[in-house]
C-alpha cells in the first residue's frame, strides 16, 4: 500500500505515460467538425431529467431522484474511501468523516443542511459522507467554460465538465475511476415552483449545489476551478475553526441561479460575496456584451474578463488557469478552444458548433463527464455524456 505522500506523485506518472504513450495526437487534434447532433464514439448517452419541487420541505426534495441513484451514489462514495483510506490506512480518516464531520462544520446553511440530511437518510449513507461528497468539487475539478456572441448578439453558453482527476486510474481501460463513477449519477433538474420552472442545471445526484444552469430569458452559469495556495482547503479549515463569514461556492451558484433577477444581480454578488475556495466564474446574459469571466479569490474579485463584440471580443474562454498566466504546459486546453472558436468564426455559432469546439482533444478529455449548452434566450438547455476514447490525453 502507497503512502500518502507517495500517492499522488505515482498517479501523475502513471497519468502522463499514458499520455506520452498516445502519440496521435500527443496533446492536440484538428478541430472537429460534424459531431453534432451527438453520436458516434465520443457520446455515451443523454442525461436523464429530473423536478426538483422547491415547494416541498427541504428533506424531501431529493427524495425521488436519491431513491433511483443510492446505489451509484453508494459506489463513488466507496471510492472516495478508499482514495482516503490509501492516504490514511489506518481507516481513521474514513472514521472522522463518518463521525465528526457533520460536528465540526457546526450548522450549515438552509436548505441546504436540511436537503443533505433527506439525502442521507433515503440513501442510508452516513451523513458525513454526503457532506464530504458535497465539498470535494472544490479539491478535484477542471472544466472548460465559452460564451459566445454571434453577429445579431445573439449569445450560446457551452461547457465541459471535467472531473476525477488523481481519484483512481483504472489501466485496464484507461480511465479515471471517479469520472467513470459520476457518469451514471449525472442528471439534469428542472427546479420548479408553483409548477413553474424557477431555474435548470446540470448536476450530480447527491450534490445539492450547482455547478451548470441557466435561468430560462436571464442568464446563464457554470463554475470552474481555480487553482491557488490560499484554495478551498483553507476556506473548510476557516469555517471549521468558527469563522463563517465567507459562502460555501456550491451554494453561492445555486442561490444566485433560485434567487437572482437579471445578470448584473448576479454580476454583482458572484463579484463581492466572500467565498470558501477560489474560483472561475463563467457568466452570460440575454443581451450584447453580457458575458464575463470573474476571477475570484475567496475574499475579493481579481479580474473580471467581458465580451466586448464592437471591440472584436466576441467570445470569452475559461479552463483553470488566470487568463493573464500561461497554462500548466500538460493542460492548454484555452489555446486549443480558441484556436477552433477562430476557424469557427462568429458567423457560424450555433450549438453544432460550440458542441465541435468542446468535442476537440484535449478540451475533450479523460476526465469529461459531460457537455452542457444553453441558449438563454432561445431558453435551450442539452447535456450529454462524453467519452475519449484512445488516443485521448489523461486529463
């Protein structure tokens, strides 16, 4: 059994031999064409449809989608302990989780405690592990995000969502466990009150924030990673030790998409409010112009990157990295995407072409779970799970 310290380490080898081993294309591929509407190999399915009745009490909302999902939900929870029990073998880690979570993080904001503990209790999985399946997004995630603004101004929101990364390579079939795992949780939720749509998202059974969604003619919303020293670990820590002034960055986006009235609201808070772990987020609007990158540090906003189409900005790109820093030399997933936006031309945006920017490698990759579109205005919002088959990079 490896260590802790020497876990990670041998992962990231075994990550980019597999990498070196493809060599066609070793880390890029001409920009795909035709791969819309999706078939063929690189599409593993649609993503089934879900209502969320926020009319009901907080402890039942889930119930429905918790009962068909529990026993997906139970195999990536064992995963995830295992991926604990091989940094810490003595099994008290798993313990700690299982035990003392839920008491050390104290009470955490509604619904959402209230969601996760209808959750637990349907699944009969531990409340603690639910709690830890809804905070490891901020240590494990990197995503693809564009906005794009045609020449009427008309706006498209694509995103891929790439997860797992260093949680469990399989080398029977060069795969991340994890990715593999969230694949059948993935599930689309109509968020509806009084039987009216409040909002749409793209999430994880089991996961009661939002990382992808829309509000139907308001806006649109996907959260990235943002890598730094002073990152999410430090926001749980805080939180842990009595300072709780800062918003858990799955519950921010969820609360923004249920509760906001038009982009610059959203703007607006996505840009103040203090947060736990850092982040990208990747906002459009109904109208020209109204599309931005922010750039956030748990306590204030670094940048904020918008389109600005009579200037020649007609899309904004994000993966996970500053835009004013060269991505890690493995990971240029930005020059690839932009490279395919610009053959594309703005002329030619639609979701078929969007769809071909995201499908391309690496910006498809090992780690995507899925792709979401979203046409706000048109009110069009499509998930669909992803492949990579070989050659593909490991992340």
């Amino acid at each position: 059994m490896l260590s802790g310290s020497r876990l990670a380490p041998v992962l990231l080898a075994a990550a980019f031999t597999c990498a070196l081993a493809q060599h066609a294309p070793p880390w890029t591929e001409d920009c795909r064409n035709s791969t819309y509407p999706p078939s063929g190999s690189t599409y593993r399915g649609p993503v089934p449809w879900y209502t969320i009745n926020l009319d009901l009490p907080p402890y039942k909302r889930w119930h429905k989608l918790m009962a068909d999902k529990a026993p997906m939900l139970k195999i990536i929870v064992n995963s995830l302990k295992n991926v604990a029990n091989a940094f810490v073998p003595s099994g008290k880690l798993v313990q700690m989780v299982d035990k003392k979570l839920p008491g050390l993080l104290g009470n955490l904001p509604e619904p959402y405690e209230e969601e996760m503990k209808g959750i637990a209790d349907v699944t009969e999985i531990p409340l603690g592990e639910i709690i830890s399946f809804n905070i490891f997004y901020e240590l494990f995630t990197m995503c693809t995000s564009i906005i794009t603004e045609d020449k009427e101004g008309h706006l498209l929101h694509g995103r891929n969502m790439d997860f797992g990364v260093f949680l469990g390579w399989n080398t029977n079939n060069n795969t991340w466990v994890v990715t593999e795992e969230l694949k059948p949780l993935t599930v689309n939720l109509d968020f509806q009150r009084n039987n009216k749509t409040v909002f749409k998202a793209t999430s994880f059974a089991g996961y009661v924030g939002m990382l992808t969604g829309f509000k139907p003619g308001l806006f649109s919303l996907s959260l990235n990673e943002r890598f730094s020293m002073d990152g999410g670990y430090m926001g749980v820590l805080e939180w842990i030790f009595g300072k709780k002034d800062a918003t858990w960055i799955g519950f921010i986006t969820r609360s923004v998409l249920e509760n906001g009235t038009s982009y610059e609201e959203a703007k607006n808070i996505l840009t103040k409010t203090k947060i736990l772990a850092p982040a990208y987020f990747i906002l459009g609007g109904n109208r020209s112009g109204e599309g931005c990158v922010i750039t956030r540090a748990r306590k204030d906003s670094l940048d904020v990157y918008e389109l600005d189409p009579k200037h020649g900005k007609w899309y904004v790109v994000q993966t996970n990295y500053d835009r004013w820093k060269n991505p890690f030399f493995l990971d240029d997933r930005r020059k690839p995407t932009k490279t395919c936006l610009n053959r594309t031309t703005q002329e030619k945006l639609s979701f078929a072409t969007i769809y071909d920017v995201l499908s391309t490698k690496p910006v498809l990759n090992k780690l995507t779970v899925f792709t979401t579109l979203m046409d706000v205005t048109k009110g069009h919002y499509e998930t669909y799970l992803r492949d990579c088959p070989d050659p593909c990079i490991g992340w």
